[in-house]
C-alpha cells in the first residue's frame, strides 16, 4: 500500500485530534464506571432489603414432614392400624442429565433391585417432577441402611431416610372393614381441595383405599409439619435449622366399636369357608364383628401388591377381596320366617290358628314342599318358626300378600343402607307389589306364588349379612329400631349411639311371641338348631333361627343334599342369633356361602362360637357364669349336656341332616 | 538519574532505564485486581486453594512477566509485525471456519498438538495493532473523511464477521468496538459518527431477531425481561442480582456468600466472579475494584496521551478501550443492565486465555509508555 505523505503541521492536528478524542471517550468510559457504581449502589444500599429476601428464599428451604397417620382401635383400645418405622432409599432426579440407570445399578449392590423393578423405577422417576424424590426400596435393614447413608457423598440424588409405614397388626381380620392404604396415584391429585396439598407427592405419604381407611381418610391424614434446611441451588440439604422447624399434627385417633377377640374368633371358625359373620350389641346397636371371610393381608397392599399376588386374589372363587358383609346380598332363606311371622301377627293372623303339613302342599297347580318330607303335622306358629315348617309359611304368606311382609321388613332394616361411616353396602331386596312393577318389567305383576317363596325367604327377597344382624338385634332388643354403630369416636369426639331411634312398630307381645320361637329353636330338643346352640356357659342360653338360601333349583335331581355337590352348587347356609335369652345384649348373623342344607350344621355352631367370646368378655354375665348353678332338677338338661357336647363340630364340610332323598320336582325348594 | 541523562543518545535503550519507565503504578493496581480474583476463588472453593486461586495467581504471575518482558520490545518491532499479526489472525479464523472444534456448540477452538486456543483473542490484538499502523500512516483530514476509510471498515468487518459467525456475538462485538474506538480517536468526522450511532439504533432491533442465532436472542429477550424466565435463560441475571443486592453495603462477610457458595450463582469463578465479590464484599468491596479498573483506565490513558508516535498514541489508547469494553460490558451484564455475553471481567475472572490476551495488551501499552520518545516510521530508518 502506498503510504500517502505526511507533514508536520498535520502531525500536530493528529495529537490535538486525538487528545480530544480521547478525553471524550475516557469520559465516556468514567460515566460507565459511574453508572455501574450507580447500579452498584441501587442494587446494594436501596434494594438490598428486597434482594436479601430474595436470598434467604434461595437459601432456605421447608422440606414437608408427613404427619403420623391416625392410629385405628378396637372398643378397648386394641391397635387395629398403626404405624412403624421404615427406613427408606429415595432417588431424586436433579435434572434432566441425573444418569438414573447408573445410580440404580449402583444401588443394587447394596440392596436387591431387579432388573424389571429397575426399569420400573427408571420409568416411575422420569415421570415424577425434578427434586420430587422417589422411593426405589422400602424397609431396608439397618445394615443396608447405614451402608448406603456412608457412601450418600459419592452417589447423587441418593438419599436414606427414616419414614413411617402403615401396618395392621391383626393382618387380615380387619381388611374389609378397615381397608388399606395405598400409594398415591396421578388421578387422586386434584388442583383443589383436600388433594391438591403438596405432601400428597412426599414418597412415603399413603392414601386410604377402602373401609375406614378411605371414608375418614383427611381426619387421619392429619396436618403436614416442615423441617427447616439449609440448600444449594441443586436441592440437595446442606444444614438444618432445627429451630426454624414446624412440628406437624397427627392424624386424629379412630375408635371403632368392633372387638379384636370377637372378631379374630370370627374369622377363626369361618376358616376356610367363604361368608361373613356380624355381631351387634342389642343394647347400643354398637357393631361387635364384621367379619369376611375369606380375607387378604391389607399390609400387602401398603406397599404395593404385585401382579400375580393381585390375580390370584382377584380370580380366587370365594372372592377375599369382596366384602361379603355389606356387599353380599343373599336370599334370606329361613332366616326370614321371624319376620314374616312378625307379619303375620300384625296382620291380626292368630297364631294358635293350626296348618297341617304333610311334607307338602299342593298348590296353584303343584306341590310346594317342606324340607322335611315326612312333614311336621299339625303346627302352630310357634311349632312353625321352632320347626322352621315352610308349609305353615307358604300359607301363611299366601294368605297375608306381599305387602305386610314388605312392611315388617323394612321396619326390621331389611332392604335399607345404614350410615355405619364406611361405603359399600347394598341395598338388597325386598320384595312388594309396586317394588315388582317398578323393578322386574318383564313380569311387573305380582303372582300369588311370589308371596309363596317369600314366605320361606326365597324369591324376590336379598339381605346382606349386617341387615341380618340388624334385624335379629332389633327383635332381640324387644323396642327400640336399633341401628348400626361402627365407628365409636373420631379424634376423641364420640359419635351417636344407634339407640337414639324410635322404637319398633310391633307391639311387645307380638315381639316376645316371635322371640318365644327362636327360643325353642335353639333350645327345645326337636329345635333345628338345638345340638349346635348350646352355649356351655351356666344358665345363659342363646336363641335362634336357622336358614339355608338355595342356590341351585332342585328341579330333576335326586336329593337336596348338597353332599357330593361342587362347592359352587352347594345352598348358603344361614344362622342369626341372640343371647343371653332371658336379657338379650348381642345378637349374631352367619352365612357361610355355600356351606351346605340346613343352618344348623354350618352356621349355628359358628354363631355359637362366636357368641361364646362375646358373653365370656362382658364383666356382668361372666360374673353371672361363674355362679355355681343350681342343681338341675330335671333330667332333661342333663341329657341336653350330654347330647351338646363341645365337639368341634364347626368344621367345613357339613354332614347333612337325615332329610329323606326323596325326590323332590318343586322348581322353588323350601328352606330350613 | 536526572532527566538531562536520559537525553544521552542510547540512553534510554539501556534495560535498567527501560525498567524504570515501567507504569510501576499501574502495574501494582494489576496485581491488585488479580490478587482480589485469586481471594474470590478462594473463598468459593471452600477456603481452598485448588481448582482455582493458586492456578489464577500462577497464571498472572507468568502474564506479569511477559508484561514486563514485552514492555521492554521497541516500539517499531510492534510497528512491524502490526500487519502480518493482523494477517495471521485473518487466516487462523479462516481456519478455525473450516477445521476448528466445535465446543460447547461453538467454533471457536484451533487445535495445535495438546495445546488449543481461539484466534479470536489474537485478533483482539491485531485489530488494534493494524488499525493503529494504519491511521499512523494518513493525515489528520484523510483520517476525518476520504475514501481510504473503506480500508480501516473492512479491516474491522472481516474479523468480526468471521467470529460472528462462529458464532461469538461477545468477542465480536468487542473486536468491533474496539476497532469502532480506534477509528473515532483517530479523527473520524461527527458526521459519520451521529450517522453511525442512527444507523445502530434503528438497525439493532432487525439484527436481533433475524441474524442472532436462537439462544442469543432469548439471551437478549431474556434481559429485556429476565424475571420472566426465573428457572431458565433469566436465572443467571436474577440470580446475580440477588447476590449482588443480598451483599448490602458491606456484604455477607469472606467465605459467607450464600449465593455464590450454595451454587445459586452461575459461572461463579468466571463470567459472574463480580457478583461473587459484590456478595462477600457489599458495595465497599465492589466500589474499590471499580475504583481500581477506572485507575488502570487512567493510567493507561495517560500513556496513550505521552506517546509521541501515532501509532503508540492508537495503539496503546485502543488496547485501553478493549479492557474497558470488557470491564463495562461484564459489569453491566452482572448487574442486570446488559444481556448475558460470555465476556468475563478481566483479571477478576478465572481463565488464562483472557487473562494472557489482557496481559500482551498492557505490555504493549507498556511498551508504548517505555518508548513513548521513539521515532516510528515506515520509510527509511525504520527497524524492519
């Protein structure tokens, strides 16, 4: 490049030039620095007061503290739920770089984690929101514990800590009534109410499933509390400030008017067998058992029930998971006939009015048979309920219609839902004339023969198992319409007895009269229930009724007897009691699903067992039982205590009553 | 020894006088400066020397030496390798087009065996040496206004489109204002200058939104607005903020920064080490180091001021202002004024490559204020 020339003089205005230039943009630069010591000045000395705020929200944070869950107790106190402490190993992803696979394969050296579990977890932690820790391993001993809090420095996002579990010491005996807990799912977060509250996300939080768990769910949750601690822009806990801490409120105590004995003894005597057992105290209406059977471990569904575990549950033919006490609905079978005597003697029927039964009936263009083929002779109502004669109700139903019966019923409890504070019951049925217009619409017409079945507990007629137990506490009580009491206190607030209720349309006549039949039942010794109702304790005696709800229609076969019949096919077999006789306080309801002919051989000795615990636990007639008796004066109850002894005789696989293999073509078969 | 002494022919080319024509002054503000950075690192490694303060000192001492070393280089030897530095430059970033490495989703980096490093920061250099050569050589009323200003235009266009294109909006900016700074100290005309600065305002809001790749503009966006995006492109400037703000007046105490020690502050030790030393130190602490940068601009001034030669007077002046470029640009984004470029605070920040490039400047504003007498031609009786 040719360089132009260059004199003095221009030189010169060069520096003056430059000078210039330069003092111009040396103060440009001074008002630079100026404005940044302005900015300085602003950010630090006006809006520092702000900024520190600012900080100090950076700086710390409040970790959520679950609270305890609320504890579940018997009537006395037992502990039906509680909770102990579970060490866990949490994973939280820090950001969208945290090598997840490489973290759980170091962490199955120190514990076992699967492959599958492992891309479970992989999956589970990608969806859960960055910092939200997920729990990868739950109940790790201390020595994995304390192995893994060692190394916590070298493995990112890892975190051990000391949580609660929910646990049921009584395993499966309370799972219907009591449910379970369960983890959280997507759909239970809801953006308002009870469920939009952040601890919902906390690893170790649990919500309540089913029973008492799920309907009283936000009264034991309780109100979370919060740990103050130090943390660095990952997340990760630096210090703590233990007096920044918020101490959470547990979760409110439950108090249930069930009985841990009663209903371990329950479930006991159902063994193997499918059905429920209901207890109620006759005074209170307080629920004694609920007990169903056959039952599942809830403790395997806190932490999450697996598959195959949930299938086999699932597909199992007597149904663990099903409730069999509010959600099973069954034909009352001869379990019914009190009622429909009550029926009757409201029905101004005189009850020394006389049937003769033959072993059969021949009406409407058939013969409707008694389960006894030989047949009962001449019967009063009395003889009838004592006998269980389906002739003498057949006609007697016949003679009232449906609609007496659909009353007394109702007034007894049947077809109704009772507020006992857990969901799930069903309704039944209970058959009437406008209950079958409205319902059956193939057939809307009420049929003579309909009352027939009714009468004898079949037909248009379905009760669940506390129904049952209602209606045998509301006679056994003798006045007031009692209702069920499951749930005693909430939080040490008591709830209302279920004996604030009007008293019974029936007079005490009519209800001592019924009373006077199932006390013959079980203590008369032609009572179809007197071998397997004695109590064994002193002068206190039970009363009962027997009931076999058919399954199967009988038409074409050989025998009723269900010996030798699939489990499937076999009739349920009913029981409902009360006792003491002579001052009633606890009334009891069996089926035992498919346990054979007769009441007596599956239900009664159940009943009694079950009845056996209830009375040897109350302080008064335990007192009452440990008097010396008088001694017997007539010989008969010593042939009685011959006669009933305390065999086990409640085993499965009921030996049938001495019914005649008669064949039998009635389509509606008659009940015991 | 006296001033007539120094008159004596050879004089002043003796290296004990050379020595103490040394700004030793302003090189004691330097070492302050560093010193205060090494401090920082020291506290936000947890009172530990390692990874940061020892190599940050190791590293100024070494460019504190080549300072000296370079101040004591004849100014004309500067003149004479001020065209093929600015040569070299041109072609290694043409090179690092075609063969660099791609880091952090930029081309920036040229491989050389173990050693790597960016042609960008040569460029700073050469930019400042070429143009300074350049206007030595035209006359005041050229340098104002002529068709030979299109040379010093493109002079300054091919570097910073290049780098751009890297992309790296940061150096290319301060390759462009540098050269911006040069050509106006050297005599541009008003004129062109307020026409120029127009031009700017109305052609930014274009540029921004059509040449800028995607997360320079959200950077740009983002400080528009910066609480609008708290967790993503807006945390580095909240985040600096609340540093800078939580310090107070006389800050959080040494090794108590809550911000800068939690992690809550990014680029901690480099880009945002300001805001680190804003926290601990409060508005003291940073008014002192402002007061310091604004003693080396002075300071480096005024030796731009002494020089007799043109080409000292540019040279060492636009070395000046590429410092200040960066001190003002990283102060402005540290605080919230400016986007978020990636230029550090020099000698503050942790880095050895702006530390080395801010160092080579200095000795040659050194170099200038040392032969500040020199006669610097091109024609005959020049050294090359």
């Amino acid at each position: 490049m040719a360089e132009p020339s260059i004199f003095f003089s221009e030189v010169n205005e060069r520096q003056g030039v430059f000078h210039r230039r330069m003092f111009l943009l040396g103060g440009i630069a001074g008002l630079g620095l100026g404005a940044l010591g302005a900015r300085l000045a602003h950010l630090q000395i006006i809006e520092t007061q702000r900024y520190e705020k600012l900080s100090a929200s950076n700086q710390f944070n409040f970790r959520l503290v679950p609270p305890p869950r609320g504890l579940i107790v018997d009537r006395n106190g037992a502990i039906l739920a509680s909770n102990r402490p579970n060490f866990r190993l949490l994973v939280t992803r820090e950001d969208n770089s945290t090598d997840v696979e490489g973290t759980l394969k170091t962490l199955s050296t120190f514990v076992p984690l699967d492959e599958a579990r492992q891309l479970r977890l992989i999956k589970d932690i990608r969806q859960t929101p960055k910092r939200v820790p997920v729990s990868v391993f739950e109940d790790m001993s201390w020595d994995e514990f304390s192995a893994i809090n060692i190394r916590a420095p070298e493995l990112p996002g890892v975190t051990a800590d000391m949580g609660e579990v929910r646990v049921y010491p009584h395993g499966g005996a309370f799972a219907h009534v009591i449910g379970y807990v369960a983890k959280v799912n997507k759909e239970d977060l809801t953006p308002t109410g009870p469920n939009s509250d952040p601890i919902l996300l906390n690893p170790g939080f649990r919500i309540g499933r089913q029973g008492v768990e799920k309907a009283f769910d936000l009264d034991l949750r309780g109100k979370a509390g919060a740990r103050k601690v130090e943390v660095d822009a990952n997340g990760r806990e630096v210090r703590q400030d233990e007096a920044g801490d918020i101490p959470s409120t547990p979760g409110k105590r439950i108090e249930l008017t069930l009985d841990v004995d009663i209903q371990n003894r329950a479930l006991e005597v159902m063994g193997d067998e499918s059905g429920a057992i209901v207890m109620m105290d006759c005074r209170n209406g307080d629920l004694l058992c609920m007990a169903s059977s056959p039952s599942f471990d809830a403790n395997r569904f806190v932490k999450g029930l697996s598959g195959p575990e949930y299938r086999a549950l699932a597909q199992y033919e007597r149904k663990p998971l099903l409730d069999k006490v509010m959600t099973g609905t069954y034909p009352p079978g001869s379990t019914f006939k009190p009622t429909v005597a009550l029926a009757a003697l409201t029905a101004g029927i005189d009850p020394e009015v006389r049937v003769h039964c033959s072993g059969g009936w021949y009406w409407g263009g058939r013969t409707w048979r008694c389960w006894k083929p030989g047949g009962h002779g001449s019967q009063n109502m009395h003889d009838a309920i004592k006998n269980s004669c389906d002739v003498y109700f057949y006609q007697t139903a016949l003679r009232m219609g449906p609609d007496p019966i659909a009353k007394t019923a109702h007034a007894m409890g049947f077809g109704q839902i009772f507020d006992i504070g857990i969901p799930g019951q069903k309704k039944g049925v209970v058959g009437s004339r406008e209950w079958k217009r409205k319902a059956v619409k193939r057939e809307p017409v009420w049929q003579p023969g309909d009352s027939v079945s009714y009468g004898i507990g079949q037909g248009y007629v379905a009760v669940n198992a506390l129904q049952l137990a209602v209606m045998t506490a509301r006679l056994a009580n003798g006045k007031k319409a009692l209702n069920p009491r499951l749930i005693k206190s909430v939080g040490g607030v008591e709830r209302p007895h279920g004996d604030a209720v009007p008293d019974l349309p029936f007079t005490k006549e009519q209800l001592d009269y019924v009373r006077g039949g199932m006390v013959a039942v079980a203590n008369d010794t032609g009572g179809t229930a007197y071998r397997q109702s004695q109590l064994g304790l002193g002068d206190i005696q039970m009363a009962g009724k027997t009931g076999t709800a058919q399954v199967r229609s009988y038409a074409g076969l050989a025998s009723r007897s269900s010996a030798g019949v699939t489990w499937r096919l076999k009739d349920h077999n009913l029981f409902v009691a009360f006792a003491p006789v002579d001052d009633p306080r606890y009334a009891v309801a069996v089926i035992v699903e498919h346990g054979g002919l007769g009441g007596a051989t599956a239900g009664a000795p159940r009943a009694r067992e079950v009845m056996r615990v209830a009375l040897m636990k109350d302080p008064e007639l335990r007192s009452r039982i440990e008097t010396p008796m008088p001694m017997p004066e007539a010989p008969e109850p010593l042939e009685a205590e011959g006669v009933a002894p305390e065999a086990p005789t409640i085993t499965a696989a009921p030996a049938a009553p001495s019914t005649a293999p008669a064949a039998s073509t009635t389509p509606t078969g008659g009940a015991i | 020894m006296t001033v007539s002494a120094l008159t004596r022919p050879g004089e002043r080319d003796r290296l004990v006088v050379k020595m103490s024509e040394v700004d030793w002054l302003f090189a004691l503000a330097l070492c302050l400066i560093a010193g205060a950075g090494a401090l920082m690192m020291f506290s936000i490694a947890g009172s530990s020397w390692e990874p940061w303060a020892a190599k940050h000192l190791t590293r100024f001492a070494l460019c504190f030496v080549l300072m000296i070393g370079l101040a004591m280089i004849d100014l004309r030897v500067w003149f004479a390798i001020s065209y093929p530095l600015y040569g070299i430059g041109l072609l290694l970033l043409v090179a690092v087009e075609v063969a660099g490495d791609v880091r952090m989703g930029a081309q920036r980096w040229l491989a050389f065996g173990p050693f790597s490093f960016q042609p960008s920061e040569i460029m700073k250099l050469g930019i400042v040496l070429a143009l300074a050569r350049f206007y030595h050589g035209i006359s005041a009323d050229n340098a104002r206004l002529s068709w030979w200003l299109l040379v010093p235009a493109a002079m300054i266009a091919a570097p910073t489109v290049l780098v751009m294109h890297q992309p790296d909006l940061g150096t290319a900016m301060l390759i462009a204002m540098t050269g911006v700074a040069i050509v106006v100290l050297a005599g541009l005309s008003w004129r062109i200058i307020l026409a120029g600065v127009a031009a700017f305002v109305v052609a930014v809001p274009p540029l921004v939104m059509f040449v800028l790749h995607d997360y320079q503009r959200k950077r740009v966006l983002t400080f528009l607005d910066p609480e609008s995006d708290p967790s993503g492109s807006g945390y580095h400037i909240l985040q600096s903020k609340i540093a800078l703000g939580s310090g107070g007046f006389f800050g959080k105490g040494y090794g108590l920064g809550s911000q800068s020690q939690l992690n809550f502050l990014p680029e901690k030790q480099t880009d945002f080490i300001f805001a680190t030393l804003a926290e601990e130190f409060g508005f003291l602490g940073c008014f002192s180091i402002l007061f310091l940068y604004g003693a080396v601009i002075f300071m480096a001034l005024r030796t731009s001021a002494l020089a007799h030669s043109h080409f000292g007077r540019l040279s060492a002046a636009g070395t000046t202002a590429t410092f200040a470029l960066y001190v003002l640009i990283n102060g402005a984004m540290v605080m919230g004024l400016a986007p978020v470029v990636g230029v550090p605070m020099p000698l503050l920040s942790y880095g050895g490559t702006v530390m080395l490039t801010v160092m080579i400047g200095f000795g040659l504003v050194q170099a200038v204020r040392v032969h500040r007498y020199s006669e610097v031609t091109s024609g005959k009786g020049a050294l090359m």
